[in-house]
C-alpha cells in the first residue's frame, strides 16, 4: 500500500522539478507567452551588517528576502515604503498606515521575512538587534 501511495509523490516530484527548464509552446491559434526574465533578491543580515548594504533591482524581481544569517541575534526590522504602494509582506511584518513595514516579531536565526517591491524608487530600511549595532544597521533597496 505504502508503495502505491509513494510512487505517485515521486512522480508528481519530479515534473514539479522539471517544470522551470519546460518552454512555453503555442498552440495553434494562441500567439507563445512569455514572461520576463526575473529573480528574487536576497538581503543577508549577518553579525557585522547587511550584505548588500544597497541592492539594486529590476522591477520585474519585486521579491526581496531579508535572511538573518547570524548565528544568535534576533532582529527586527523596518522597511520604508513612504508614498509608494507595498502590496505584500511576509506574515511577520505588518504594513502600517504610515509608510513602514515593521516585524511583527524577531526574525530568529537562519529564519527570514520577505517585502514586495512593485514600483521602481529607493526603499529605506533599517535592522536591529545585531550585538555589534545597537543602533541598527539601514540599508536600502533601488528598484529601477
């Protein structure tokens, strides 16, 4: 019985994997779709800071993942939409009335929190709780 079961999730596995390396094909009557070259974007908060310090992005990437690579900080951070829109968040960050994303709780160690970036312009951020910047550690995302 087990056997039967597993056999199915492997191969629903395996064309789930093979899935990004299969083009899009045109059927007859149907002009071919495709869509933009895009990546996500990763934000390592580590010890010593943020890496990078300002990211650069295309506007199709729109998803940045703020990764707390430390090996014992909690963090929390703060993400400054001003008057451009945020469509979404993580469910750790809560978007304000006033133009901030802020955590909801700390983001623990090899954990992460992810914002959206929809329209081009310069976000701010700011992390804190790295031992060696009380203060917090600002960076900030270009989106072009």
């Amino acid at each position: 019985m087990r056997a039967q079961i597993f056999l199915p999730s492997l191969l629903l596995t395996a064309l789930l994997l093979a899935m990004p390396r299969l083009g899009l094909v045109a059927e007859e009557g149907f002009p071919a779709t495709t869509s933009p070259e895009s990546s996500n974007e990763v934000v390592k908060v580590t010890a010593s800071g943020v890496t990078p310090a300002t990211l650069e992005m295309k506007r199709e990437d729109s998803i940045v993942l703020f990764l707390n690579d430390t090996p014992d900080s909690l963090v929390t951070m703060e993400l400054t939409f001003g008057k451009l829109s945020s469509h979404c968040a993580s469910e750790n960050l809560k978007i304000g009335e006033d133009g901030v994303i802020r955590s909801v709780a700390p983001i623990a160690p090899k954990d992460f929190a992810t914002a959206c970036f929809h329209d081009p312009g310069t976000y701010s951020y700011t992390i804190y709780g790295l031992k060696q910047a009380p203060q917090g550690v600002k960076g900030s995302i270009i989106v072009k």
